[in-house]
C-alpha cells in the first residue's frame, strides 16, 4: 500500500505538473528515505517470523535457485506478455519513442504514465520486501547507492535513455552482465570505491554507445545518398 502511494506521488509529479521524471524520483527517493530515518531512527527491524526469513534467503534443495526467484520468474513473465503482446505494451513503447504523436495517436499518456508509475511503485516495494527479508534486516538504508547500479544495468541491456527502444529480455540480460561484473571484482579484492568508478564507467558508456552508433548509421546513409546520383 505504501509503494502504491509513493508511486502515485512520483506520477502526479510528473504527469500532472509536468516535472522531470529523473528529478522527480531522485528526489521522492531521498525525502523518502528521509523519513525512513525518521520513523527507525539508527534502529533496525529484525524480528521477523522464521518462515519469512527462510522464504527470503532460502534455496531449492543444493541448487542455486532462490525460493524468491519464482515470484521473480512469475513476474517476468506477465511483463513480458504486457510489453511486448499487448496494446499497453505497445503504447508504452510509443510514449518513449514520442510522446506527442502517441498523444495524437489517441493514447492517454498521462493515464497510462501514471500507472506505469504507480506500478513500479508496488514492485519496488515488494522488491524492499524481499530485500529486508533475505538479509534478516529492514534499515532506513537499505540499497543505499543501489540506484546506480540499476541504472547502468539496464542501459547496458540495450534500453534506450531516450525511451521508445530496448526489451525486458536486454535489460535481465544486463542485470546478470553487471552481477557477474561485480562479483568478478570482489573475488579479485577489487575495492568498493574503484567498484564504482568501474559502474559509473559503464553507465557513461552505455549512455554515449547508442547515440554515436546512431550518428555513425546517420552519416553513412547521408554518404549513400549523396554518391547515389555521382554514381548514376
């Protein structure tokens, strides 16, 4: 409930006023935190019943495969059905691409943006959840600095900055990227400060890649058309 009315404040922020979406959850994500401070204080909750906690750090017999990855796995696969076979799926594609010609195209942006808001409000508090229950531990700091580290995956997974271009499957796809990156890093003593000069690193590259990518395809097809009537 809690993530439902977060996210609907981060939405009518956005869709309402008209403010910018990354400054408007970076924002919320700190006032936020704030009053999670407030509330706990320095303290953490840690009582939770035993079932919980062996639901959120357990596995499947000796196989690597967490109990929680079948919600995960649950959840994966309905948003790949919504994105890419439905017609909110292929709306929301449309919003990123061009939000003013999907508004002529007569899909209701501001609806829909606000539910995509309101949703990832809910799945980043069932993600607090399982967060607070696989490490037995709920703090006002919990996944501090997290953030950049989602970011960076999923632009390495293909998503476009921009909007409009990517596939659920690219953005899984970075995640498990940037996982294994980082665990390869702690295996070789690598320090958590050249960490995250390696992710900040790779988010600025995978920023930069698609654009010069785009400007390289651009030129070539220029030089195309103009040595087409040079060599008729």
């Amino acid at each position: 409930l809690l993530g439902v009315v977060c996210g609907l404040v981060n939405g009518l922020l956005v869709t309402r006023l008209g403010l910018p979406s990354l400054a408007v959850t970076i924002g919320t994500m700190a006032a936020y935190r704030g009053i999670a401070q407030i509330v706990l204080g320095s303290d953490s909750v840690t009582d939770f019943p035993s079932p919980y906690l062996d639901f959120g750090a357990g596995r499947f017999g000796e196989t690597f495969l967490p109990y929680a990855a079948v919600p995960f796995l649950v959840l994966l696969v309905l948003a790949v059905v919504v994105l890419h076979a439905t017609r909110v799926g292929r709306s929301l594609f449309a919003i990123g691409a061009n939000e003013e010609a999907a508004r002529f195209a007569g899909v209701r942006v501001k609806r829909l943006r606000l539910s995509m808001f309101v949703t990832t409000g809910v799945l980043s508090a069932l993600t607090g959840v399982f967060w607070a229950l696989h490490y037995a531990s709920a703090r006002y700091d919990n996944a501090t600095g997290l953030e950049l580290s989602v970011i960076a995956a999923v632009l390495l997974g293909g998503i476009d900055f921009d909007g409009g271009r990517g596939t659920l499957g690219g953005a899984i796809a970075g995640v498990f990227l940037l996982g294994t990156l980082q665990n390869v890093m702690s295996l070789l003593n690598v320090s958590a400060q050249s960490q995250i000069v390696v992710t900040g690193v790779l988010l600025v590259v995978s920023v930069l890649a698609p654009r010069v990518g785009r400007r390289v395809a651009l030129a070539r097809a220029r030089a195309r058309t103009q040595a087409a009537p040079a060599t008729g």
